[in-house]
C-alpha cells in the first residue's frame, strides 16, 4: 500500500512549492466571458461591519459554528482532535526567519498560519484568552520579519493569508496597538509587494499555474481583513485578484481536469476556494467567480485520479497522498454535489482521522445528509488529457487504471516525460506504479541541472516507451499527446493515446490502446511505425515481486499473497526481462537523485521499423 501524508491547515497543504514558469510555456486559456468586477471605488461598498467576516460571516456565523462543534458528532470529535493538536505545540518557539533551502520561507509561512488558524478557530468557539496570547507571540514574531521573502511570493502569499485570519479572527482581543502591528504588516510585508506584481502584470499575476490561485487567494484575505482602515490599498488588491484568478480558473475547463497532478489541484483548488468564500462572507457576493466554466467539475479530478483508498495517482510532480480534502465539503455544499461532500467524510471515516480547520468551517450536515449518485465507471478529463477507468466503485478489491497523456509544454514546471504512461490497481495494491517525485528538481537553484536529466521525470522512469535512447530528453518536451478515443462500458472501457508527437522524429507514428475488459484484465497495446530502424524499450515499474517465466514471455508479479500475470503475447520474437529502476547506459545520470528501490518489467526491441506490443495484465484471485 502507498503511504499517504496529509496537512489539516486551511491555507496549505504539505510538499515543496512549485516551480514558477511563465504563462508563455503552456497554452492559452479558454477564452471565457469575464465575470463583471466592479470598478476598484465600489468594490467594498458591501463590506461587513461585524467582526469576524472572513469564512466566519459575523456572529451569526460564530453561532453557526458553535452550534456544530456543540451538538453534530462528527464536528465534536474533530474539534477535539484540533484541541489535543494545539495542545501538542504549545511549548514550541514562536517562529523564526530561515530559508532551509536558501530559496523558499515556505515552511515557516505554513507553520504560521496552521498554528494561527487552528488556535483562532478555538477561540471562536470558546473565546479562552491563552489562544490569543499565544497566537500573539506568532503574529508579533512574523511582523518583525524583514520580508516574507517575495521573491518567492509563495511565502509571502501564505504568510499574508494567517495574518489576514490572526487579525480578523481574534479582533476583539487584540489592543488597538497590536491592531495597528498586524495592520502595518499584512499592508507592507504583503500586499504592497504584491501590489508591484500586479502593476506589471508578469509572473503569478498573469501565469496560470497554482501560483496564481495561491497568490491572489491570499493577497484576497489580507486586504479584506484591512478593508475597514485601508480601503484604497485593499480594494485595488481585491479588484486585480478578482480579475486575475480567473485565469487559472479557466484551466479546469471543460471536464474539471487538472494540469499539474491532484497535489497542485489541492494547493491551487484550496486558497481558490478561500478566496471565494472570504469575498462571499466579508462582501456577500464572489463578483461570479464560482461561475467560471469548469471549475464547478474540478472536485470530480481528485475523485476519479485517484485509487480504492484515495490515494492519488502520483503522475509528475504529484505526491502519494489522500486525494481528498476540505475544499470538497465546501463545493459539495455550494455546487450542490452530494458526490464531492460524500467522497470526503467517507475519506475521513475510513482514514480514522479528524477533521480540520477548513472541515470544521465548510461541513455542512445538512449536504452530507443528501444522498450521493452513482459514478460513472470511468472519466476522460479533456485538455488536462488524463483518465482512469475502474471495475466498481466502493470495492477495495476493483481492477483500477489510470491513463496520462496531455502536454509536455511544463505548463508550470511539474510536468514529467510521461506521456503514455499508466497505473495499475487490483486487490487494494497498487502494481504497476509511477516513480514519485523527484525532490532534487525543486534545489535547480543550487545544483541547475535540467528536469529531465533525473530518471523519475525521464520517460524511461515510467511505464511507456523509449526509443533511440541517448543522453537528451527521452520525449518530445514540446510534446502534446491526445486521448483520441475513450468509452466506457459495463465491464471497463477503452482509450486510444496518439503519442506520435512524443516520439517524433524516431517515429512517424505511435498509439498506445488501453483496454479493460469483464472487470477482469487490462491490456496495453501499442503500435509503433518507424521510417528508419529504431532501438525501442517497452518499461512498466512496480513494487512486487517478479517470477519471469522461462520463456520470458510472462511474469507473475506477486505482493502478500495476491497474484497478478503480466503476458507479452505480441510480437512473436519478444521477451520480459526484469531490471532495476535506473538509467540506461546511455541515459544522464546526476550523482543526487531518488533512489529507485522497485524494479520494472521491461522488453527490448531493437532495430523496429513496424511493429505492435500487447501487454496483457491478469489479476489472479487467490486460492480459497
């Protein structure tokens, strides 16, 4: 089983920030109507006057939250669990400026607000006067800072976004010269640096990436929670975020799919809903963003790229982690999706784990009570190019596939060479799996090596093809690989991948065909045409155990005692061979990077100029 790994705070989620790339590497947004945002003059003319007002609407909404952790049990025990959580930390040091990896001030902006956030909704609920006295002593350290390091805005975002709740949550206890404090850092260590970003209209501001739904989302919250004392500053904050998000928004379109792995659909998809739900609370209105085509579906992307246990399929630059989260019960509730709101309390229920800060504010018991529709065997998610397809749903032991292909552009930094590639599940387990991350390509600062000189961003680090290998990219890094064809049926389905633009100029033709058929077998075809002989390599990765046959045209992969039969019944002439999960002779090979402890099946066919490779892979139920 893949271990899975959560953070419970509301603004962020664990793991490495992302690489910044310019909105020029990728494709352009859908063009979409813009939503009507008022000029920047009428843009608080709605602002709240009760504090608080961000996520919390007044003290109805404190009664409303107070009503839940009293009487609903689930929020009882969640309250609970954040109660012994605080209790945990209370002993440690306030915070304090580093930069661990010479680059980012991440960790220490998400170690702010998660202790922050976790104490001022306690003291929503109990008003105790040691909750704000000690978020105080975090609050005051960070405003000494001398930046929240823009450079990497990320930090600065983050760190904008827990001031912004440390402020409004615990309004009523702070002095007005601790008011001022906050005020004076959230304007200055905050939102004038991202103000500069904003004027010239470059980098996140512009950019498509999570980058910008981080960005403006907490720039959003800090210039809401200073609205009343600053209005100038914070409206011309509100009104460019509110124009900008929308242009990350718009990459969910049409199906809901994501570009950069359900990791980054979590980060973005997060302070996105943040921000919408801070505009809605202190202004009573989100100016239509929620109505931004596709983002409605996008809660659907985590659901179906994900396995039995909700364990994500880690394609590129996306982490084994649980794959749902808090922002599901909010879209459940507001797009009225039984589906999304069902996926997380049922991941909650079955992980043993209690709920966090976002859960306790975006539960609604009324939505959890709707019954939820049955889900489609599978899901193609157009333009993000991924899909998977399963036996059932609800059944630990279903047959699961996912598909990626998409766009090797690097939209945002995170993708690999993958196109073609797949993960396969039976019986809870996961079988043919992808390589993971690799953390060296977040320290390019430091080392400046190129992604695709790393075995786990490389092709061959995956389960597709390889042809002519040799020390440069292994794909197309312009590639772009369709799903030309996707059908699903009672028994699995059927795509078709064109990965003639990945292998080119080796070959003028390459189509990889995944089949699942009677619930009970997966088959990978590919046909490769080649103008002149190519060296082709067919590579799958897993973590079980390998019996080749001696024919070495099957292999019986083998995890506890569950069984599943990997058969080269096409071509004729080719055999499984069993390698580690390294680099070929010919591949680059950094000093520092992952190490690959799995093995792959592999096939190697030299000197192609047509052919076709059928893998055919057979869960085996064990014997009774």
């Amino acid at each position: 089983m893949m271990k899975r790994t959560w953070r419970t705070g509301i603004l962020g989620t664990v793991g490495l920030a992302a690489a910044w790339v310019q909105a020029a590497d990728g494709p352009a947004p859908a063009k979409e109507p813009q939503p009507a945002i008022p000029p920047a003059g009428r843009i608080l003319a709605s602002l709240r006057k009760d504090r608080p007002f961000l996520l919390v609407p007044g003290t109805q909404g404190v009664a409303r939250l107070r009503e839940k952790v009293r009487t609903d049990p689930l929020c009882i025990a969640w309250y609970g669990a954040l109660k012994d959580s605080v209790a945990k930390v209370s002993s440690k040091r306030p915070v304090e400026y580093r930069l661990p990896d010479g680059k980012r001030l991440l960790s220490v902006s998400r170690e702010l607000k998660s202790r922050v956030e976790s104490l001022g909704l306690l003291y929503l609920v109990d008003g105790d006067a040691r909750h704000a006295a000690r978020a105080w002593a975090e609050l005051e350290a960070a405003a000494r800072f001398k930046d929240w390091n823009p450079p990497h805005f990320l930090d600065t975002a983050e760190m904008t976004g827990g001031f912004a709740l440390g402020y409004d949550w615990f309004f009523g206890a702070w002095t007005d010269a601790q008011r001022q404090t906050l005020r004076r850092a959230i304007a200055e260590l905050g939102l004038k640096p991202g103000l500069q970003v904003y004027e010239r209209n470059s980098g996140w501001a512009a950019g498509w990436n999570n980058w910008n739904q981080v960005c403006n989302g907490g720039l959003t919250l800090g210039a809401l929670a200073i609205a009343d004392t600053e209005p100038d500053l914070a409206a011309t904050v509100v009104r460019h975020a509110a124009l900008s998000v929308p242009i990350a928004m718009r990459h969910f379109a049409p199906d809901g799919g994501g570009v950069e792995g359900v990791t980054y659909w979590n980060y973005g998809s997060r302070y996105n809903v943040l921000m919408l739900d801070a505009l809605e609370s202190a202004l009573g209105t989100d100016f239509g963003l929620r109505a931004v085509p596709g983002f409605q579906e996008s809660g659907f992307y985590p659901i179906f790229m994900s396995g039995t246990d909700r364990t994500t399929f880690n394609f590129a630059d996306c982490g084994s982690t649980g794959a749902s989260a808090p922002q599901h019960l909010w879209m459940g509730r507001v797009f009225r999706r039984p589906e999304f709101t069902r996926f997380r309390l049922d991941a909650l229920r079955d992980d043993g784990r209690g709920g966090g800060v976002a859960d306790l504010l975006w539960y609604d018991p009324a939505a959890a009570a709707l019954p939820a529709p049955p889900l489609p065997a599978g899901r193609h998610f157009r333009v993000a190019e991924c899909a998977s397809l399963r036996s059932a749903w609800n059944d630990t032991n279903a047959l699961v596939l996912a598909i990626q292909a998409g766009d090797n552009r690097n939209l945002s930094g995170h993708r690999h060479l993958d196109l073609g590639s797949f993960i396969l599940e039976a019986f809870g387990r996961r079988w043919i799996i992808d390589s993971g991350t690799e953390s060296e390509t977040y320290q390019a600062h430091r080392h400046h090596n190129p992604r695709a000189a790393y075995y786990r961003v490389r092709a061959e680090g995956h389960n597709t093809l390889v042809l002519n290998p040799g020390a440069g990219p292994d794909q197309a890094m312009k590639a772009v690989a369709p799903i030309t064809s996707f059908e699903t049926a009672p028994g699995g389905g059927r795509a078709v991948v064109d990965l003639s633009a990945a292998y080119a100029p080796h070959a003028r033709r390459a189509v990889r065909t995944f089949e699942m058929a009677d619930r009970s077998r997966v088959t990978v075809t590919d046909e490769v045409r080649a103008d002149t002989p190519a060296d082709l390599w067919w590579f799958a990765h897993t973590p079980a155990d390998i019996d080749l046959a001696p024919d070495g045209r099957s292999a019986t992969l083998r995890i506890d005692d569950r069984r599943v039969t990997a058969t080269l019944a096409e071509p004729a002439g080719a055999r499984f061979e069993v390698r580690k999960a390294q680099p070929l002779p010919t591949s680059p090979n950094p000093e520092k990077q992952a190490g690959n402890r799995f093995r792959k099946l592999a096939a190697h066919l030299p000197g192609v100029t047509a052919t076709r490779i059928v893998v055919r892979f057979e869960p085996q139920e064990p014997p009774r």
